[in-house]
C-alpha cells in the first residue's frame, strides 16, 4: 500500500465510527485551539508515525470563522497532496500574521476615537491584508479538492439564511464548488470588524451564482451540530462515502466520535449587566465593556445551545465519552476580545491554550445549564485527547484493515 493510500482515511463503512472534529469561530482566539489540534496530532504522531496529520482520522473536520479558516489549512492539499499545514504551523501562522491581520494602534486616545468612528462607518479594519495571506496560501484550491470532509457555514446577507459549504454538497453540484480561500474570506468576515465577501461560482453549464457572504457565526459559531447533521443527511441519502453504511440509522448518535474545540469565552466574568445595557443604544451595543457586546452575545448564545443540545443528546444514548467539548469560560479583559494581536496577548492566548490541557473534563449540567467539571472518571483534557487519539487510531487501523479495493471513499 503506498503511503498517500495508507495515509487516506477510509470510509466509515467498515469502522465504528463517524469522525468529527469541530473548532468554533473567535478570531485571533483561535491560538487556543491552535495550541490544543497540536497537542491532539502530538499523540496520533507518537502512536502512528512523524507523518500522521489530523486530516487522516476525521471523516469530518468543520470550523467557523477563524474555526473555519483553521479547518481550511488542515485539509487543503499540497503538491505532494498531504496537508498544506501540520496542526503545529497553525500556531506560528496565527502569531506572524495576526498583527497584520488586525493591527493595532498604539496611541490609546486615537485609537479609541478611531475605533468609535470606523464602528459607525464602517468595518474596523479592512481585511485586505487577510484577504491576501488567504488566498496565497490557499491558492486556486477548490472546496472539492480537501483531503477529508470539510463543513464551513457563513451567512448570505442578500439572501439573508445560512449557507453551508461542505465537501460532499461541492462534489454533487458544482455551484458550491468554491474556492477555499473564497469560502474562508467569507465565513470570517464578522460584522463590524471586517467587510462582507462577494464571489461567484459557475456551473457546468456556464450559469454563475453569486454569493454575499458574512461570518459564519451568525449561523453557528460552534459548528459541531452542523458537522453531525451533514453526515446524519448524507447517510439517509446513501451517499458513496457513506454506501452500504446500513446499520447506521440516522439518529443513532452513538456511531458518532466527536471532539469540539471552543475558542474560550468570558461568561465568568459578567462583563455586562441589565443596568449598564439599558442605557445602550447602537453604540453601545457595539462597543460597550471595550468590545462588541451584541456579537459577543450571538457566539456565546450559538456555543452554548449547541453544547447543551449534543450533550443531551450523547448522554441519552449513553456515549458520553464519544463527545468531548474543550472550551474554557474564565476568558477575561484584552485576551476575551477577538482582534487584540498584540505580542503579549497572543502569548497569553497560547498559554490560556497549554493551561486548558491541563484543566479537568468538564461537561453541560443538565439541570444548570452550566459547564462543570465531570465528577466521575473525567480527567484533564489533556489525558482526555490522550485516549481520543488511541480511539483514532484504531479506527483507523480498523477500516484500512477491512477496506478492500471495491469499497467507495
């Protein structure tokens, strides 16, 4: 078996499960997840060899916004047709660019005027400079073209719904073919903080479609329930990646092994209250607390519903250690923001990232609602992906074992 064979991931139809792994939208906060796939592809390394890369062992891998682009870079192919980037290349990528992406001015006083009057006509910075890393980096890629599975949700204002780029719709109608660097540029463009993509695509027959696209976060800025969801659709349609899958019922969430990566949040420390928010108009909303309290209230909203809905779910069908949810809440000041790219920031979102390794396992109270530390056989995060990555592995092992040249990928 070549490697390029052997590296490939098989179809779920000879294995235990179906694979997803999620990381949520929050813009330069995506140093945390950064530092924790590196981790998770540490162990894969250790149990598979130098060359293993995350793209290998998950049938799906979904992201949004900064989620998104992360996702995009794991799966998009090189000239050798492996991953562009390793899990470790996210973190330095993040800490070179992200100074450009969302620079930041140094004389406080103007700074804020400048912050206050860009809020109010127009995008505070003007992503040319992430436009162009993008797209050199990505390339002419086609959403097609990724190693494994991609789910990316953004949101057509002009349409005003959600639109969600996957690989398995790419390949079926080409109109949703896009590019990556297109559907990246798209799903990150949070309202406010950087301006709305336009694009088109074209069929076959030579009709374009156009796209106007926003931050995928107003869809799902915690994109796990959209992943399990595309599989559960491709499944009942008996889709070739998933052909002759026949014991897998759609809502058997049991066949599900999920790993869902939060980008931190500051709900612990209650930076906004009734009393201040009454006072708030447009202004406010938009930039009370030193941030963007509407947006910030849209994500947090988005991750936590998702989490408390997957949790009750896998804990209803008794899989609880199929789904691990990794997010840290105590986020606090300029490290809870999703463009402070200062040096000293991005440090401290890498460490808050090596520190939430460390931090026990922790999962929805289904009565509070809250995210609480798991009392029984839990562990750290940290030993938690230890055994997520053995539980890859062997899946792995386990379909390259019983694929056979007939089988459909």
């Amino acid at each position: 078996m070549s490697s390029s064979s052997s590296s490939k991931l098989q179809s779920p139809i000879n294995g235990k499960f179906i694979t997803i792994l999620s990381i949520d939208g929050g813009g330069i906060r995506g140093l945390i997840p950064a530092t924790i796939l590196e981790y998770l592809e540490s162990q894969l390394q250790e149990l598979d060899g130098k060359d293993a890369r995350l793209a290998d062992y998950f049938d799906i891998i979904t992201g949004t916004s900064t989620g998104g682009l992360v996702t995009a870079m794991l799966t998009a192919p090189n000239k050798d047709n492996r991953p562009l980037f390793a899990a470790k290349d996210i973190k330095p990528f993040y800490l070179e660019h992200g100074p450009n992406i969302f620079p930041q001015n140094n004389m406080i006083l103007i700074g804020s005027m400048i912050k206050g009057w860009k809020f109010l006509t127009g995008p505070k910075y003007n992503g040319k400079y992430l436009r162009r890393v993008i797209k050199e980096k990505l390339g002419e890629t086609k959403l097609h073209e990724t190693l494994t599975n991609v789910v990316i949700p953004t949101f057509d204002i002009k349409n005003m719904q959600p639109t969600i780029f996957s690989t398995f719709e790419a390949k079926k109608h080409s109109i949703m073919n896009a590019k990556l660097s297109d559907i990246c540029i798209g799903t990150s463009a949070a309202p406010t903080y950087l301006p709305a993509h336009n694009f088109q695509t074209q069929n076959e027959d030579g009709k374009f479609h156009e796209f106007n696209l926003i931050d995928g976060a107003i869809a799902a800025n915690n994109p796990t329930l959209i992943a399990i969801n595309e599989a559960t659709k491709q499944i009942f349609e008996r889709t070739p990646y998933f052909k002759n899958f026949k014991e897998m019922k759609p809502t058997n969430y049991g066949k599900f092994l999920v790993l869902s990566i939060g980008t931190g949040s500051a709900k612990l420390e209650h930076k906004y209250d009734a009393k201040i928010a009454s006072n708030w108009g447009i202004f406010g909303w938009l930039t009370g607390g030193g941030s963007n309290p509407i947006i910030d209230a849209f994500a947090d909203a988005s991750d936590d519903m998702v989490d408390y809905h997957i949790s009750v779910i896998f804990q209803s069908v008794d899989s609880q250690k199929h789904y691990l949810r990794i997010q840290d809440d105590t986020l606090s000041g300029a490290d809870s923001t999703v463009d402070i790219s200062t040096k000293e920031n991005m440090n401290k979102l890498v460490e808050i990232g090596t520190n939430v390794l460390k931090k026990p396992v922790s999962r929805v109270n289904l009565q509070t609602g809250l995210f609480e530390q798991c009392k029984k056989d839990g562990g750290t995060n940290e030993e938690a992906l230890k055994e997520f990555a053995k539980l890859l592995s062997e899946e792995k092992k386990i379909r390259n074992f019983k694929s056979s040249p007939t089988d459909e990928s």
